[in-house]
C-alpha cells in the first residue's frame, strides 16, 4: 500500500503554492514545487489497520491473561 494523505492537505498545499508563486511562468518549477511540497505532507495512518492491530493485540493479552 502507497502512503496515505489527506487529500484536502493535497488541495490546500497545490492552491497556496499557485497563490504565493502566481507571477512565476515556469511551470516545470510550480510542478518540482509540488512533489516536493507533497513529501512533505505528514503520512496520515489507515484507521482500519490500527483497529485491526489493536483487536489482534487485545486477543494475545486476554489469552495470556488466561480469561
């Protein structure tokens, strides 16, 4: 699985990029901009994945537990 963002972070970051570099012309600079601004975007996390771990986590302790 690729990383996941928030596509509204995506969103936010491409409309300030144009808005604060709207008098640049070089569009190869503006598209070098956003990949880059993309890595930088935090990874956000799969919700499902972590109720998974934990309900996995919480059968090994109960069994440890012996309940």
């Amino acid at each position: 699985m690729g990383r996941l963002i928030d596509a509204d972070d995506v969103k936010k970051m491409i409309s300030d990029t144009f808005e604060k570099e709207k008098d640049v012309i070089n569009s190869f600079w503006k598209m070098g901009t956003l990949m880059d601004k993309v890595d930088e975007i935090p990874t956000a996390y799969d919700v499902d994945s972590v109720v998974e771990q934990l309900e996995k986590e919480k059968i090994r302790s109960t069994e440890r537990m012996g309940v």
